[in-house]
C-alpha cells in the first residue's frame, strides 16, 4: 500500500505492508473506491432494473432461461459482473438474472481418489512402489469455486505430489507396521493444504507397499542372517541360565552330602529303566583311600 507523508513542506511517497485477514483473502473483496462510489451503485442499481424489466417483459419465456434448478446434492456459487460478493443458493430452484449473474454448478458429495502407484525410496534406501486412496469433498462451495480454477485436478495433483514425499521419510519397518499412524500423517497434511481451497480430506488409506524385485533377495539374506543371529544368541542365554540352575543345585548338594547319594540313586534308577548292557557306577574316592591303606 503506498502512503504520502508531508514533511516539512515535502511530499514523501514510501510504501507499507499490512497482512490481509482470512475473508479478504478467500473472497473478491471490493475495493474502498468501488463500495464509496456513487457511480457504482447508481450503475448496479440501474442494470439491475433494466434486467427485472426484461424478465417481465418477455415472461413466461424468460422463465426457462432465469429459473434453475439444484440438485439436493449441489450448491449453485453465483458469481456477480458488477462487484458483488460471490454468494451459495441451493438447492431448488433458484433465480439467476440474466447479463448479470451466472452460476457454477459444485458438487458436495464425497469424491473418492486413487493415487496411481509410483516408486518412492525409504529412508533405509530401500525401493517401494505404493499406491494409496483419498476421500474428499467439498465443505465451502464459494472458496472451491474462486479460489482454484478447478479443484477435483487440484486435490488429485496434490495427492500424487504429497503422498510419495512424506512415505519417503519413513524406514521400510515404519511403514509396514505403522501404517495408521501414517495415514494420520497424510491425512493431517492433506487438510492443512486443502482447507484453503474449501475441501476437507475425510480419510486416507494406504493401500498396497510392493517391494522392487530386485530387493526382494537381498532383504530375504539379511532377514535369515538376522533370524540365525538371534537364534544364537537366545541359546546362549539358555546355556547360561542352565549353567546357573546346575552351579546352586550344587552348592546345595554341597550343603547336604543326603541329597547327593539320594541324586545318585535316582540317576542309577533313570539308566536301569533303558534296559543298557553296560552300567558305570561312580564309586566315592573315600572307599577307594580306605582299601588303599595298609592293613594295621
């Protein structure tokens, strides 16, 4: 906005900014100089008659031409020639004045969206190809209808650009098991990007992650690799835990020398009943200090 300042007897032009609000923004406002000007409303008011007289002049004929009729499914945005703000009628039938005021049809209903498949690349650099769906519709007839020239290849174009930059910032793990997490996410952006334009995203399904072929081997080696890693080591912490049952079972045998001739009958009882030929008996090294002495 340019602004002229006197100072000391001399005209100084600078500029100034200001932030317009929401309203200015999403609708044709009119200028100061057209909503003050006499003309301006002299001229409106004037078109207007000429039209209502024309209407009835050439009734009932012109009645095919100014009534129209809305679905219940649609709004009519009409859209005035002589500054006026753009305003919702609908549905039913509606009067459209004829030179002055034309409409456009928008439709409400919820529209459904299929993200074609397109190749992202994973944070882990692993090669996916995803597709997804989107449902949408139309919450302000009258943004829809002047803020974009047409919002159905808006929100499509939207979706194909979006949908493979945010997928990208994820691991290939991410997007396997979070998938709901990740639907709100694009959901949550689809909305902030399309409020503007007067369309609400109602949902966002994630629908197929297709592996290129040439990972598919590589990532089965890695995963065995990983599965017989594990393995080992869960067999390891199970030697270790046995190896800690065994040392206080001994230090309790120890304790208590019964329990180690009770422990070594079970064990010779546990051998008879497989029915072996050939049976070790462990003898204690006591009987064999007391045969080794010389007789007195």
């Amino acid at each position: 906005m340019v602004e002229m300042v006197k100072m000391n007897g001399k005209m100084i032009v600078g500029t100034s900014s200001y932030q317009m609000d929401e309203d200015e923004e999403g609708y044709a406002a009119v200028s100061e100089w057209s909503e003050n000007s006499k003309l301006r409303w002299f001229t409106t008011g004037f078109l207007h008659v000429l039209s209502y007289l024309l209407v009835f002049l050439t009734a009932p004929i012109s009645f095919i031409f100014v009534l129209r009729k809305i679905p219940e499914y649609e709004r009519a945005v009409v859209l005035g020639s002589t500054l006026e703000m753009a305003s919702v009628r609908g549905p039913g039938l509606i009067f459209v004045l004829p030179f002055l005021e034309k409409i456009r049809r928008i439709d409400t209903r919820t529209k459904v969206f299929e993200v074609p498949p397109q190749q992202i690349l994973s944070t882990d650099s692993v090669t996916l190809t995803v597709d997804a769906v989107i449902y949408y519709r139309v919450h302000d007839p009258v943004r829809a209808a002047i803020r974009v020239q047409d919002y159905n290849q808006s929100v499509r174009s939207l979706a194909a650009s979006t949908l493979g930059s945010i997928l990208g910032t994820y691991k290939l793990s991410a997007l396997l098991s979070h998938r709901e997490e990740i639907a709100k996410t694009v959901l949550s952006t689809f909305k902030h990007a399309c409020d503007p334009w007067g369309i609400t995203v109602e949902r966002v399904e994630v629908k197929n992650l297709c592996v290129a072929r040439e990972m598919v081997k590589s990532m089965a080696v890695e995963a065995q690799a990983f599965r017989n890693a594990n393995g080992l080591v869960i067999m390891q912490k199970g030697e270790g835990k046995c190896l800690e049952k065994i040392r206080a079972a001994a230090d309790e045998m120890q304790s208590c020398p019964t329990s180690l001739v009770l422990k070594y009958l079970q064990v010779l009882n546990n051998i008879s009943r497989e029915k072996n030929h050939t049976i070790v008996l462990p003898i204690p090294s006591i009987l064999l200090n007391h045969f080794s002495k010389p007789s007195s």
